[in-house]
C-alpha cells in the first residue's frame, strides 16, 4: 500500500503541476485573445478615424470639383458669348457683302454711263476732226 500511496501522491502531484501548467497556459491564451481583442479594437478605431478623414477629404475635393465646374460653366458662358460675337460680326460682313453688292450694282452702272460718254465723245471728236478737214479742203480749193 506504501507504494499506492507514493503513486497516488505523486499522481496527485504532477495532477497538481499539469494543472498549474494548464491554468498558466489558459491564463497566456486569454491575455493572448485579449490583446489580439484589444488590438482588433484600436485597428477598427483607427480605420473608423482614417474613414472620417477620407469623408472629409472626398468633402473637400468634391468642393474643389464644384468650384472646377462653375469655372468650367464660366468658361462655356464665356464662350457662347464671343459665339455670339462671332455671330454678330458675320451678320457685319453679310449686311458689308450687301452694302459692296450695291456699290458694285452702282459702280457698274457708272461704268456704263462712262462707257456711253466715251463712245459719244469719241463719236463728236471724229465728227470734228472730219468736220475741220473737210472745212480745210473747202478752204484750200479756194486758195
């Protein structure tokens, strides 16, 4: 019985060490899922904390957008406004191809009177010119 006992103490020994291991073991595992807890909740605060900053950055470039666009808006309006400056000049040139049309119409119609004064004075000066020789050929049959 002697060695019973022994074996039962000393059973009851190593029971009591595996337990103490086990316990230690247990007591690193928890601490061990609690940092890994503790870590996990400070990586969820700060990718919450960088989700704001990356809501107020999208904010701001947003805004920047909103100015781009008015600017762009700016821009087109300005646009259409020298589009209708264009517009105005080339009713200019159309109302100047008219006025020119008219000049031309009218230079043409001095062109045609000159052209008829030309004819007729060249017609009076041969008249003339037969005129005076004929009157020199009266004068010299005389002489």
């Amino acid at each position: 019985m002697d060695r019973e006992a022994e074996m039962t103490e000393w059973s009851d020994g190593r029971l009591d060490d595996l337990g103490e291991r086990v316990d230690r073991i247990e007591r690193k595992v928890d601490d061990g899922f609690k940092e890994v807890g503790q870590e996990f909740t400070r990586l969820g605060q700060k990718i919450n904390e960088q989700g704001k900053t990356m809501q107020k950055e999208f904010a701001r470039i947003d805004q920047n957008f909103a100015k781009i666009d008015g600017r762009f808006k700016e821009v087109d309006g300005r646009f259409e406004q020298v589009d209708g400056r264009f517009e105005r000049v080339g009713e200019r040139f159309d109302e100047m191809v008219l006025h020119f049309g008219k000049v031309e119409s009218e230079l043409v119609r001095v062109n045609d009177r000159l052209d008829g004064f030309h004819r007729s004075m060249t017609w009076a000066a041969w008249t003339l010119v037969i005129g005076l020789l004929g009157v020199l050929g009266v004068l010299a049959g005389k002489l």
